[in-house]
C-alpha cells in the first residue's frame, strides 16, 4: 500500500486479510467504524484503535498498526495485478491475462493455412468460421427463428448449409469445379467433410 493515498481501505487488497469488503461484508463499515470511501493514509492518520469482541476486527486493526509502525509509509502506493497462481505483479500485460482467462485447446492444425501475413483478413475469417461449421446459414437461423425463409439464396432451391452453399448448389458447383478441379485433379470433391 505504501502511503496509501490511493489505495481504498476497503476495496483493495493492502493486508495479509486480502479485501476487507469481501472479508467482512457490508457490516463492516459499521463494525470498523470507517466509510466506505476511506483510503489507508486517512485510516493511518484519523482511525483511533479500539477493542473488539469479534476477533477479524481485531486482526483488522492488527493490520492497521503494523501498517502504521512499518516503514513502508514512506514509498508511494504501488497497482499490483494478479497474474498466474495469485502471484501480484507490477507490470500489466493484456497477453498475460488473455492466457489465464482462456479456455486453452490445443493449436489448430491448419491455422497456418488461413492465418498468414498476406491473408485477406476478411477471407481467412470466412474460411475459419466456415471451417468450424459456424456460418450463419439457414439450418442454423431456423433455430433461432422458426418463420425465417431458409432456402439457398443462389439457387432458391433446398435449404441453406454450408455443404449446399459451397458444393451442392448448381451456381456454387460449377465455380467450385473451375477454380479447383485442375489444382487437385483426381483429388477433387464436392464434399464438404472430404476437403
């Protein structure tokens, strides 16, 4: 905490008790006898300790006057982010947090094939949700909403998946037949499962 001009008495993290708010509750403003609003300078420079029955009250006030009769007075407060096992540290880091508040899968085996530096960034994010059957085509709209005309808007014929969007749909077929059949010879499919 050091001086503790910034640092919420109640809502930060300065003692070993971790946040009071959450260790004592709404009551203890009340039981404390300090506000809501105070920082740790104006408990060390206006708080009077007193007796408690309660003994996290005084364990509180415990805290107080180690904080009062320590030296760390005289540095300035100090933000500390929690990273990985409740370790604080004073550098923040977006990456850091990003990898502990997600849900880690293991790598994406062709990844590289749609993410790369020269990649249109609209294609490779069509390609990765096509890739990942998350297209918001008709099969899947219906569910939300089952009124909504799901019908292939190419050939107006049968309902609208990403196997019929990319492969079976005439229009689409014969696109997908020209620009890849002579890349992939007698590999070629039309099957979506297959590519």
């Amino acid at each position: 905490a050091g001086k503790g001009k910034h640092t919420s008495f109640w809502y930060e993290t300065w003692c070993k008790l971790g946040c009071l708010k959450e260790v004592m509750g709404d009551r203890g403003f009340i039981a404390m006898g300090i506000e809501n609003t105070t920082t740790v300078a104006d408990v060390l420079r206006n708080h009077r300790r007193r007796r408690h029955r309660v003994r996290i009250l005084n364990e509180i006030e415990d805290e107080i006057d180690k904080l009062r009769s320590g030296s760390i007075q005289d540095m300035d407060d100090v933000p500390l982010w929690r990273s990985a096992e409740d370790k604080y540290v004073a550098k923040f880091s977006s990456k850091k947090i990003w990898m502990q508040l997600r849900i880690r899968r293991g790598v994406c085996a062709w990844s590289r094939g749609v993410w790369f530096s020269q990649a249109t960034p609209k294609y490779s994010f069509m390609t990765w949700i096509s890739m990942r059957n998350r297209m918001q085509t008709g099969d899947k709209m219906q569910a939300w909403n089952a009124l909504i005309n799901t019908e292939c808007v190419l050939c107006h014929e049968v309902q609208e998946t990403c196997q019929h969007l990319f492969f079976s749909c005439p229009y689409s077929f014969v696109l997908w037949e020209c620009l890849v059949k002579g890349i992939l010879k007698e590999r070629f499919t039309a099957v979506w499962d297959d590519i």
